[in-house]
C-alpha cells in the first residue's frame, strides 16, 4: 500500500457530472438551475427546520420527562422457554440465539421462572430472577453469571 494506490471507499465520492452556471449552450446556464430570485435563489439558505419564521414544530410540541442514556435494554426470558435443550445441556446466549429464541440479545438476557422446568441444564446469563435460579438449582442445575 502506498499513497498512488489510494482511492476513496465505494460510494463514498458522489458525482453527478453537471457542470451548472456555464452558459446557454450547457443546457443550465443563467440562472443555473435556481429559478428566478428568491431566497432559494441565493446563497445561504436556511437552517434545518427553520419555517420561515413560523414557530418550528420542534418547539410547538410538548416536551415530558427525559431520556436516560445509561439505561441498558435486557431481554427477558421465561423459563419455560428452555424446554427445548437436551438434558445435561449448557444454555448460553450463543445456544438462544441458535435455537431461534432469542434474535437480539441487545445488553444481556434475564431468565425469568414463570412455568416449568424438567431438565437438568447448565444456565449462563446475565440475570437470574429468585424463583427462575431456584427452580433450575432445584432440578441439579446451575444458573452461572456471566
């Protein structure tokens, strides 16, 4: 690699061949493709939202609460979802996502214990619910932390 090997990423250089403001015989040329006078005519433009002095809709709209950005989106888990592992089996987040119970596991899995369970499994997740651990310990399992 060396600087007259580079080249931008693809679709990264936007190029459309238009040559504006060149003259009559360009097919574009006067008023360039901007009409006649008015602010789009000119440089500058407006800001992003600006309703030509109307108060914008991002102000109009009523504001509540806020947003937390530390807030972590776990996806929750029943145990009786786990049914479908082999006796003896280690349940991961890989095994979920294989087996097509889960699709994302976003910022961890909860296992939470409504319904029953009849295996004996190894569990590893990031939450355990009371009564989900104590009813897979109850059966010789374990529900590991990871």
């Amino acid at each position: 690699m060396d600087l007259s090997n580079l080249r931008p990423a693809d679709g990264a250089k936007q190029s459309n061949n238009f040559r504006r403001g060149r003259g009559h015989g360009s097919g574009n040329g006067k008023t360039a493709g901007k009409g006649h006078k008015g602010q789009k005519a000119r440089s500058g433009g407006t800001r992003p939202g600006f309703e030509g002095g109307q108060m914008p809709l991002y102000r109009r709209i009523p504001k509540r609460g806020f947003t937390n950005i530390n807030t972590k989106d776990i996806v929750a888990i029943n145990i009786s979802a786990l049914e479908v592992f082999d006796n003896d089996a280690v349940v991961s987040v890989d095994t979920l996502i294989e087996k097509g119970i889960i699709k994302n596991p976003r910022d961890g899995v909860k296992i939470l214990g409504k319904g029953e369970l009849t295996k004996k499994l190894t569990v590893q997740a990031n939450a355990f619910s009371e009564s989900a651990a104590a009813k897979i310990e109850a059966l010789g399992g374990k529900a590991e932390v990871i």
